[in-house]
C-alpha cells in the first residue's frame, strides 16, 4: 500500500505543514510499513540537493 502526499514546494527552509508531512511519511513507513510518493509542483532546479537534504534531516533515507 501506497500513500500520495500533495504539496505545492518543497524547500530546504518551510513551514509546519511541511514538516508534519515529513514526519507522517517517515511514522507511516517506520510504523505500519506503508510507502509513500510525495508530489510538489514546484520545479526547483536544485531539487536533488533539497530532497537529499530532507531525507538526512527527517530521517527518510531509504523510506520514500
């Protein structure tokens, strides 16, 4: 089972929401063992770097 999460950016600096959205993915997966994708759609050109840097501060390596 699958899980899709839908936010407008992801930034190495956000909000809140953002932040629990990280969080419930990385619970969901550690937890009841349930996958997600999360889908921006915001183009960010350094979009590898952020999302490396989002796994390695919420702990998601290999999660999502």
């Amino acid at each position: 089972m699958n899980v899709i999460y839908i936010t407008s950016r992801l930034d190495k600096n956000h909000g809140g929401l953002t932040a629990s959205l990280l969080n419930k993915a990385r619970i969901m997966k550690e937890y009841k063992d349930i996958g997600c994708r999360i889908l921006s759609f915001h183009l960010d050109p350094n979009f590898n770097n952020v999302m490396k840097n989002l796994k390695e501060r919420y702990n998601l390596k290999k999660k999502i």
